[in-house]
C-alpha cells in the first residue's frame, strides 16, 4: 500500500511538472498608440495622416484620423517611434523616440502648425 501511494504521488509530481513544461506559449501582446490631431487654432481636424516609422528607420505607415482628429495605431511591437501628422497644408513637428512597450498602450497628440511657421522656426539662427 505504501508503495502504491509513493508511486502514485511521483506521477502526479510527474504530470504536473509535464503540464508546466509543455504549457502553450502565451502570445505577445502588441502595443497601441493613440492620439489626436489637433490644428493651427487647437480644435481636432478630421482626415489628417499620421505618418509614423519606428526610431530605426523602418519603412514609414500611414494612418488617418477619424472626424474627431482621432487615430489609432495597433500591432506595434516595442520599440521607439517617430511620428508626424499633416493635413491640407499644415504640418506638426517629428515628434521622437515615443517608446512603447509590449502590451502597453500610449496616447499622444500632435500639434498642427500654418507651413510658414514652421518653416520660419527651421530658418532661425540659433540662440547664443
């Protein structure tokens, strides 16, 4: 009887330690970036593209905002990334490095400015 039982708790031992070993890989979730374009006067602009690479230069992806100014970027996988919005003229600066990690989900929003602005802003001498 007491070997019986020895034997019996060695094979639950056994199939347990098999269970955990041979377990299913649990799938990597995928980060999301979220945000909002708004433009020159602060209100959301609808249909704007956000361009968006990672910080490696990867190809760049598009993606465009619904009618509240809103997008949404799925499936990324952490790293840093690179984005810029435009619409009708206007542009927001290269925002950097927004580092997203796996499973996390980021918001953001990028600012619209009048091209001229920003050309101005490229064109201006450095402080000293």
């Amino acid at each position: 009887m007491r070997r019986s039982l020895t034997a019996l708790a060695v094979g639950i031992a056994m199939l347990c330690g098999v269970a955990t070993v041979y377990s299913a890989p649990q799938p990597q979730k995928k980060a999301t970036l979220t945000g909002v374009v708004l433009g020159p006067t602060g209100k959301p602009v609808a249909n704007a593209v956000v361009t968006y690479q990672s910080g490696g230069g990867d190809t760049p992806h598009v993606v465009r905002t619904d009618a509240h100014g809103r997008f949404v970027i799925v499936k990324l996988r952490r790293d840093n990334y690179d984005l810029r919005a435009s619409a009708q003229g206007t542009y927001s600066s290269w925002i950097k490095n927004v580092m997203v990690r796996t499973g996390e989900n980021k918001s953001i929003t990028l600012r619209l400015t009048a091209s001229g602005d920003v050309a101005r802003t490229a064109m201006k001498p450095p402080s000293q």
